[in-house]
C-alpha cells in the first residue's frame, strides 16, 4: 500500500460520465482510486487479457493492482507507468473545442445517421492531427470496449498525444474501468442477476449500442484486433486480484466468459 498526499492530486482533462475517480502522479507512476466499485480490477484484468490479442504492448496502457491511502482512507485502486515520454495527452474534447469552438461531443450528436458521426470523427481527427488509420485506431478501440462492456467511453477519454509543436500522435488505450459492471454503488448492485444487468449497459461513444457500434467501425474500417483467451487464462489473472471478494471476482470472469460467447468472431481459435 502507499500512501499519497493532496499534492500529488492530479485530476486531468478526462471526466467520467459518473463523476470523476481520485487521480494521483508520483513519479512516474498514476494511481487510481476505486469510485463507485471495483475500477481497478477491471483496469488490471483488461489491460492482462489484451496481452492476449494482436494488439502491441505499446498500444495499451497497463496496469497493476495497487492500494492507496488518502487522508486517512484506504481505496483499492490501480497504477501504471506514466507513457506521455515528454508529450501531452490531449482529449478530443479539448482538442475540437481548440479547433472549431465546439466540443466534440455536440458535433457528434448534430449529425442523425450513427455511421455519418463516426466518419466525421475520424475524418476530422486525422485532419487536424496528420494521424493516418485513426479509423483502425477507433476499431480497435470499439472491439475492446464492446468485449468488455466499457459504458463510458465518451469524447474525453478519447485522446491523442501532442508535443506541443504541432506534431500528434495516437495515444495508447487507456480507461477501460467503467467496463465488467464495475460500478455497484450506482448502476450495477452485486445483489442483482449480471446477466440482466449486462443487457442494461450502453455505450456513450456515438450511439447507444456496442454491437451496432462495432459494426459501423469494421464496415468503415476494418477489423482491427483479434483475441485469444479463454476460461484458464481469465481465471488466473482474475483470482490473483484478492483484495477483491470472491464474490466480485466471480461477476468478472462470468461477464468475461459470457461476452466472450456473444463476440466469438473476435477470437483467434474457438478456446473456451
């Protein structure tokens, strides 16, 4: 466990639909304190499984279960090493509020058709960046979220990297804690059917449905990322997580094994 001072307090530009996570920078480390359940079991848990896909390392962030206190509170939370290398990590939130005065998110919602708002993100992206494939970058990013149920993808935890000197580049996956139910104080109580509450979850990213969601992203864009994990694999890095109950890793491997099922396509081998 470590202990973390207000100083080091480091709430940036990346909000959450549900109200903001305590963030903290020491060194090069961030932490991350669990907020309304168990956040960074899941941060753990998905950046472990994308160790099993076709993704580079360098294309996610990953990250390690941890515990911190905090005026005189103990959070379960997560940690990963800072990857900024000297540059900044800039939402395209901010960054389409810089450009045309308007934030992303109301451009997006302006537009009627959900395949016309994806286009026009990726299109506008890369026009402003010089980023090329940011349409694969968006695939890749869609398949992890609808795989594991990441509701709160939304246009500030959508980012890329600047140095400040007119030269961008994409930013690794990061922010995948909102997925697997996490949130049991709000929306995802531990006492009700996970299955049920799965078919509850949507997604903020352009429309309210990860299969329709991905299906615009493939068609545009191609896939973009297969996996290869099954029960053993899930298993092991779920029942290493024990500062979480039992009960709570048990809801992690089902919704892993049970989305698993339903996104098949998306596997290298038929491994269950």
């Amino acid at each position: 466990m470590v202990e973390l001072f207000e100083e080091e307090l480091n709430m940036p530009d990346r909000k959450s639909s549900k109200g903001n996570q305590l963030k903290f920078k020491r060194g090069e480390y961030w932490y991350k304190a669990d907020h309304l359940g168990y956040e960074g079991l899941v941060e753990y848990t998905v950046s472990k499984l994308l160790a099993h896909s076709t993704l580079d390392g360098s294309e996610y962030v990953d990250y390690e279960l941890d515990k911190i206190s905090y005026t005189g509170q103990v959070f379960n939370a997560c940690r990963s090493a800072d990857f900024t290398g000297g540059w900044q990590l800039i939402t395209l939130e901010r960054l389409f509020k810089q450009m045309y005065g308007m934030g992303l998110s109301n451009m997006i919602y302006k537009i009627p058709e959900n395949e016309e708002r994806l286009k026009m993100l990726v299109d506008r992206v890369e026009d402003i960046t010089g980023i090329s494939d940011f349409g694969k970058y968006m695939c890749k990013t869609l398949a992890i979220d609808a795989l594991f149920l990441n509701e709160d993808r939304h246009t500030h935890n959508l980012a890329v990297m600047t140095n400040g000197k007119g030269d961008f580049k994409l930013s690794p996956i990061f922010d995948n804690g909102a997925g697997l139910l996490s949130d049991t104080n709000l929306e995802y109580p531990l006492d009700q059917d996970y299955i049920k509450l799965m078919n509850k979850v949507r997604p903020k990213t352009f429309c309210d449905d990860f299969v329709e969601q991905i299906d615009i992203a493939e068609r545009l864009y191609g896939r973009a990322v297969r996996f290869d994990f099954g029960y053993n694999e899930v298993t092991d890095i779920v029942d290493k997580a024990e500062q979480y109950s039992e009960e709570i890793r048990h809801r992690v491997i089902n919704s892993i094994m049970q989305m698993r099922r339903k996104y098949g396509y998306m596997f290298v081998t038929g491994n269950t």
